[in-house]
C-alpha cells in the first residue's frame, strides 16, 4: 500500500514524555515503557493507534488500570482515551535474531539500535513518526560483565550495581525528539576521550567508542569530530548544544551512519582509520561521514522532518553542510575544485541514472510503499545541489543569514522543505531565489534530470556573441510533462587562445570580468554578450552549478582549448571527460563487428601528455582528468546499451591511455611515488592517487607488451608499502591488469590483514570488482562466496563481494548466458528472507535493464520476474522490482 504526501495529517495524540526501563538479554530484552500523553485538540477525537513490529505485547496499562486494546495487522489501538494520560506498556523483543538490524539488534554481543525511519516500533508500540517529539528518560540494566558500558541519549544522570551482577545506568536526553532518534548502546567497548572548550567557553566530552583492539584507529574520527564543531560554529554560528558527544561504531550496519541526538551510531567503515589499514578515500569518507552526523546535530536533530516525504530537508542539506565543510577544510583552491568535481561525479554516474529510471522520483516524493527504499541519491545528492543552487541564487552571505532565519523560526519543530526555501528566501527578500520562489521550488516537485542545449552564434559585425538556450526535461513515473525550471548557469567566456574575455550583455553598460550567473527561467531564452572581439569559446555551468545535462555542439577545437585553458577548473575536466565520451561514443556506435581498437585519437592523447606534464597542475587534479568516464556514465549516454562493447571500448581506450603515454607515466610514478610521513591531507593523497593511476597504466601497458619489468616493481612496491593506500593501489594495478602476479600478493594481503574485517572487505570487493576477461568473475565470485570469510548477514561483506559484482562491475554482470542476472536474483531472494533493506538496495542493481540491447534485455527482466514473484517477498524488494517492471 502506497502512502502519499497529500495524505498527511497531524497526529491524534501526543506524546510529551517517554520513560524506558531496558532489562537487555540478547535472547528475550523486556522493554518497559511508560509514556505521558494528551489529545491534540487540533484534530478531531479518535483513537489511539500506536505503531509496532515483531513485539511480544504482555501488559497495557492507561492510567495504571488494565485497559482494553484492539490489534489492527501491526497496531495497536486503544478507544475512550481520557484528554490526557498515562500509558504503560510492556513487551518483549528478540534483539540476536534481528538480522533486519532495524530496532533493538546485536552485533557482535554489542547491543545497538538503528530507529530511523521506522525502526523504534520494533523496540516498543509508539507513535512512530517524526512529527510526535518527546522528552526521554531511559534507564538500562544490564549484566555488568557482558555489558560494562551502557548508553543512551543525553547526559548520564545515575548508574549503580544491581543484584545477580547487573547493573544500570540512567540517561536522561535534554532535547526533545522524534523515536528515530532514539539511541542504545550495550557492550564491551572503550573509548577515545577528548574534552573541548567551546567559543562560548562550555565544556564538552567528546567520545569515540571501538571494541578493544580498535583504539589506536580512532584518532582520525575524533579530528573529525573536532573539526566539524569548530566549522559549523564559525560558518553557520551554530554550536555543540550538549555536555556529551558520542559516537559509536558497529560492523553490522545497513547504512553509513546515524545521527541519534548525542549518540551517533557508525558503521565501523566510516570510523576506524590507520595508515596501515585504511586508504586515502577512508579517511576522506570518514571525514566527511562523521561530519555529516555532526551537522544533523541542528539540520535533522534540533530541526527536523514533518514527514518522511521531507526526508531531503535534512539529508540533502546536511550533505550540502559536509560537502562544504571538506571544502572549508582545503588550504588550496584546486583541492576545493577536486573535491566539488568528485562530489558531481558521484551524482552523475548514481543520481542521473536513477532520475532517468524506474525509481526516479522528485526531492520530495509523492508516494512510497517503503520509506527504507528513499534514502537514495536524489534525496541526499540531488537535494544537496538544490541547496547548493540557493546559495548560489542569494550568494554565500546570504545563505548563510537564510540558515539563521531557518533555526530561528524553526528551532525545536518538525517542518518541510517549503518552510527551508522559505527562509532562505525571507532572509533574502531582493534575491532571484526570493523572485522566482514557487517556480524555483520545482526542484522539489519535479522528477528527472533537466536537459539544457546551449548554441552559440557569433556576429563578427555586430561583434556580439549570443547563446541560446533550450531546456526540457524528460517524463518520469508519474510525471509525463514538466514545467520549466529556474536554472542557474555559471558563464564565462574564452578566446580561441584561451584567455579569459570580459562579458558584458547587451544593454549593459559596462563589462564585468570573469564568470557571471545567468538564471534561467523558460524553455528557450537567449542572451546577446557585446563587444566580443572574435568567436568565443563558452565555458557553460561552471562549477556544475546546476545539475543538468549540458548539450553543447563543441568542436573538439573548442574542448581542447577548454581543457588547456579554462581558468574553471570543474569545466576543465569536463572538457577532458566530453572529448573521451566522445570517442567511446564513436567507437561504441561504429561497426558493431569491428574491433574498437583505438576509440582515442592523437589530438586527445597529445592533450593529455601535455597537461600530465604542466607543472602548475595538482596530481589530484591530473588524476581526475587521466581517469575515463565509467561504463556506467558511458551507458546513460546510449540509448540502447550493449554493456560487453562498452566494457570493450573503455578497455580499449584504457590500453591506449597506458601505452600512449607511456614514458610518461613511467616519468609520472617516480615523481609521485614518495609522499613522505603518511598523511592523508589532499596534497599528499593527491600524489599517491596520482603514482597509484600510473602504475594502473604501466602493468596494464605491460600486458599488452608482455614486459615483466613493471608487474614486478608493482609488486615491490606492494611488499613495501609503508602505507594502505599505497599497498592497495599496487595491488589493484595487478588485479586489474589481470597480471599473474595478482594471485601471489592477493594471498599474501589476505595474510597480512585477515584479523581486519575493514580491509578483507577490500580484498573482497576488489576482486569480484575487477575488470572481466573472457567471463572469469562470476565464476570467481561464487568461489568468493565460500571463503570462510564471507558471510551475508554482514552487510559489509555481503556488498564487499555481491554488490561489487551486481552494481559495480557491468562488464561483469552483463553475460551473454545471463549467468550474472540469474545469480543476482538469488542472491536478492537469499537476503530478502535476512534482510529486507540490503536486498532492495541490490534489487536496483538492474534498475535500467530495458535500456538494455537483446540478449540482455529480456534476460534481465525475466530475472526480475522471478525475483517479483517470489511468495513472502519484503515490502522493500517487493517495490524496487514492481516499479522495474513498470518500466
Ligand atoms: N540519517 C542517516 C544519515 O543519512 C541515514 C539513516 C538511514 N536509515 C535507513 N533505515 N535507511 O546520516
Ligand atoms: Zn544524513
């Protein structure tokens, strides 16, 4: 049963207080809850319908008195309430034998808790739902052995020994908040400790609890956490509202992590870092991990969702929050650009593809049947960007007045996204955002990834330049037409030779330098620039400032003179990453028999040559642009894919680039390859991703040559690494070379680091990821599956080996005998029965199957039949595979 937006109605009944007694046993936990509640006058009488999961009901209690109570499928109801009330209610639950990891779960005899969305009703009957915010007070008894340390929300305020080697402690939450987050912890753990003074001169404790032998991997987490007080404080003057601030890490976890008011909960991947056993992007993902939970603190947690349809008012501006926040912490410029053009490829490659399929929905859906199945990308990438596009339409003075209007009004409530574009808007009453308010709102309404084609037209008498505009935007489920929207596109133009010209719009009396904004608003515009002294080279949506699909029919004269000189560092890339789509393209759309040996021509190779050897440039930046557009990036380029000739044409391309280049990238491993004392600030990760792609392309080069010499220095190098990403990145360069001396230093890596779950998941994922040759994954990947190692109640190491393959590795996956669609649908049906949420997440692993050319096409939907009819399938699964069909 769908449930939808225009549905939404205030709750019944409230409830003010929350009193829960905890007496933790793994096999049978006995939760006591004792609530205050009362009638909302404002909406007329019914009965008390309180939500719940696979609880053991013993005992309801309205005012101390037995009361009567109905069951209506999972709730509980109770009529002839009184005004106002006191309902207790006992039950019990099974938190070992929760595989679900939603509600009450253990994890590696650790009690944890996962509330949000709707996971508190699986600890007690509850009005579960973010609107009903409450005052908790949560006592936890517990064996003292098995469960030293205890914790809940808030401050601790008791905690004493009990009879028969218990014990407890008492936590009492000073915030009120909605049941999602609601926080337990019970276990064995210890704790990195740090006291910080805060501007305001408060004291905070800072805590970052690990199992024990994971101590010496918390220093990074907690900088983290140091840095994201210091940083939302000065940006957004927003500061650390609790004496205590904790964060936890567990192996067993659905997501990344969770914002429980005072008590984050993490999926140990997003904590735990040292330079022996986490790489580069760890630390970058932890970093901004622990800050995005830190920032919810106030966009989520002091302000948070009306309804789940609200969802991206604090994830995609909490994303917005943690992407800025890595971007503040850069000392360079071109670190900050590195970091924007990795936070746009994510969302092309993930986001784009799903607004163009069958689970495309707007910023703010209409309707789900599985809240679990809307914590996506649209929600939390492309609601960022719609952040982004504010500040882009107020300037990043008057973002940042809008975020104090937004806590100001709304501190302590439960609100939508209107009332966000509203306060932006208010603090800024003579912006665009502030003109164009309902039409700009769009964003949030409207599904599909807009399509803007830009032309331009030079007048060599007039001298005038003018640019055309056309937008559209496809239908998506549910929305066959779309009106305009208000995109703002980041201009600046360039000479043939690549300096910088003074843009100046007709009627204006004066040039202004550099990039301006141009805000479109209708399906076609047109803007005329003045005193252009030659055809100009257009550097259109600079920065990726809104997320479109640019089409522009650049000459490749044009694009190289972008990508040699564009002073816009994201359009820079972009003009190297249009030039290789190109030719995969080209390669891909040619004669289907013909062999796609060299998609790559001279210009782009010499192109590239020229800009690895600038000494200007980052190697972080050098990096990125020497890394081709993924299969899948390429794919959503087609309209028809035939996923084998596009691995082919990118592996092709890929042999090129390493032989083409290859005493350069010889010239390019030296100079990178030593970057001092670890430390992973984006200099220094810079130089290793840098040396780490050329070794990619020298064994790579060394394969098609059959030189031994380069296979064997990778190998040393991966023996003496002084480092994770510098042993990974070597080991890679031979996994995915295909060369034979993968196999040795695989056995030997998993010796090295088989008691470290983080890094056997590399070891994992790396393989069943790596580039397919003649069909030799999938075998490898079942082989995978029986290493005593695997276990798919883990999600990590479930995604560490089937997600690698099922959604990471489409040369791999797409087999012409349909092996790959057929093991994926068992192994959806496999974790659908253990749990629902992983399983639909790898259901969307076929989400675009009828873009598919034939054999794969039929094959894959047959497999998602199978998977849609099979009897018991979870609500979660159940929509992912329908809405696939539906397309
Ligand atoms: N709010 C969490 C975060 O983005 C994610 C929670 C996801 N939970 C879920 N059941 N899908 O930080
Ligand atoms: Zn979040």
């Amino acid at each position: 049963v769908a449930i939808r937006r225009e549905d939404y109605r205030a709750p019944a009944y409230w409830i003010d207080t929350v009193d829960l007694t905890f007496d933790l046993d793994p096999a049978k936990t006995r939760v006591l809850n004792r609530m205050r509640l009362r009638r909302n006058p404002e909406v007329a009488a019914e009965p008390l319908r309180l939500d719940g999961d696979e609880l053991n009901l013993a005992r309801v209690l309205v005012n101390g008195q037995g009361a009567s109570f109905r069951m209506e499928a999972d709730q509980l109801i109770i009529d002839n309430l009184p005004e106002s009330f006191e309902l207790e209610i006992f039950t019990t639950c099974a938190p070992a034998k929760n595989t679900k990891l939603m509600g009450l779960f253990v994890s590696e005899d650790t009690f944890f808790t996962q509330c949000e969305a709707e996971g508190f009703r699986r600890i007690t009957y509850f009005l579960d739902r973010p609107d009903v915010m409450a005052s908790y007070t949560v006592t936890i008894r517990a064996n003292r052995e098995a469960y030293p340390v205890l914790l809940s929300n808030g401050n601790l305020v008791e905690q004493g020994q009990l009879p028969e080697g218990r014990h407890f402690a008492k936590w009492v939450d000073p915030f009120r908040k909605p049941s999602y987050l609601f926080a337990l912890v019970a276990g064995k753990l210890v704790a990195r400790e740090q006291r910080i003074k805060a501007r305001n001169g408060k004291d905070h404790l800072l805590q970052v609890y690990v199992r024990a032998g994971d101590l010496d991997k918390t220093e990074h987490a907690m900088n983290s956490l140091i840095n994201s007080i210091a940083w939302d404080e000065a940006r957004f003057g927003l500061p650390l509202d609790l004496e205590r601030f904790m964060i936890v890490a567990t192996s067993d976890f659905n997501m990344g992590a969770m914002e429980n008011k005072g008590l984050n909960i993490f999926n140990t991947k997003y904590v735990l870092a040292n330079q022996a056993t986490a790489t580069d992007a760890d630390y970058s993902n932890i970093e901004s991990v622990v800050g995005h939970e830190y920032f919810h603190n106030w966009s989520g947690d002091r302000v948070t969702c009306r309804d789940w349809f609200q969802l991206s008012l604090k994830e995609g501006l909490t994303v917005f929050r943690d992407q800025e926040f890595s971007q503040d912490l850069c000392a360079e410029p071109s670190a900050r650009a590195v970091k924007r053009i990795e936070d746009v490829r994510v969302l092309r490659t993930a986001q784009f593809p799903e607004d163009a399929g069958p689970m495309a929905h707007p910023v703010r859906p209409d309707s789900y049947i599985e809240i679990s199945n809307f914590y996506t990308v649209t929600i939390y990438e492309k609601g960022a960007e719609v952040v982004r596009m504010m500040q882009t339409l107020v300037g990043r003075k008057g973002f940042e007045r809008g975020i104090t209007l937004y806590f100001e009004r709304h501190d302590g409530q439960a609100v939508t996204c209107d009332d966000f574009a509203q306060a932006i808007a208010d603090a800024n009453p003579e912006s665009e955002l502030a003109r164009l308010l309902p039409q700009f709102k769009r964003w949030y309404s409207q599904a599909g990834t807009p399509r803007l084609s830009a032309h331009g037209v030079y007048d060599p008498v007039q001298r005038s330049y003018t640019l055309s505009f056309v937008q559209s935007c496809p239908p998506t489920p549910g929305q066959p037409f779309k009106e305009p929207f208000v995109i703002p596109v980041n201009l600046g133009l360039l000479s043939a030779d690549g300096r910088e010209l003074p843009l100046q719009l007709a009627g204006e009396d004066a040039p202004g330098a550099g990039t301006r904004t141009l805000v479109l608003t209708h399906a076609g515009e047109q803007f005329t620039f003045v005193n252009v002294e030659a055809e100009p080279v257009p550097s259109i949506l600079r920065g990726f400032s809104a997320p479109v699909i640019l089409d522009h029919d650049y000459g490749e004269a044009q694009l190289l003179t972008l990508l040699a000189h564009d002073t816009d560092p994201f359009n820079r890339w972009e003009a190297g990453q249009r030039l290789a789509l190109r030719a995969a393209i080209q390669a891909i759309e040619g004669p289907a028999a013909g062999p796609a040996e060299a998609p790559l021509g001279e210009a782009y190779l010499d192109a590239m040559r020229s800009l690895l050897r600038d000494p200007q440039l980052d190697a972080a930046f050098k990096e990125l642009v020497l890394t081709l557009p993924s299969e899948t990036y390429i794919a959503e380029q087609l309209d028809v894919v035939d996923p084998q000739r596009v691995h082919a044409v990118r592996e092709a391309m890929r042999v090129q680039l390493a032989t083409g280049l290859f005493a350069d990238w010889e010239r390019v491993y030296e100079q990178h390859r030593e970057t001092g004392p670890y430390n992973p600030d984006p200099h220094s990760a810079g130089r290793r991703a840098l040396a780490g792609l050329a070794l990619v392309y020298l064994c790579l080069a060394a394969r098609s040559s059959g030189d031994a010499v380069w296979p064997g220095k990778t190998l040393q190098r991966f023996k003496d690494a002084g480092n994770m990403t510098d042993r990974f990145n070597a080991l890679n360069a031979l996994v995915s070379s295909g060369h034979a001396l993968a196999a040795q230093a695989l056995a030997s890596f998993h010796a090295m680091f088989r008691n470290e779950a983080l890094v056997i998941d590399k070891w994992f994922s790396l393989q069943a990821g790596a580039p397919d040759r003649g069909g030799d994954i999938l075998p490898l990947v079942k082989q995978l599956m029986k290493h005593p190692d695997f276990s798919l109640k883990n999600p990590n190491r479930a995604r560490s080996v089937i997600f690698s393959y099922c959604s990471a590795n489409p040369g791999a996956l797409h087999r012409p005998d349909a092996a790959g669609y057929v093991f994926w649908s068992e192994r959806v049906m496999e974790l659908d029965a253990i749990n629902p949420q992983v399983a639909a997440r790898l259901a969307r692993a076929l989400d675009r199957w009828s873009k598919l050319a034939e054999p794969y096409r039929s094959a894959a939907r047959e497999a998602i039949m199978r998977v849609a009819s099979k009897p018991d399938l979870s609500k979660d699964t159940h929509e992912v595979v329908t809405r696939a069909l539906a397309a």
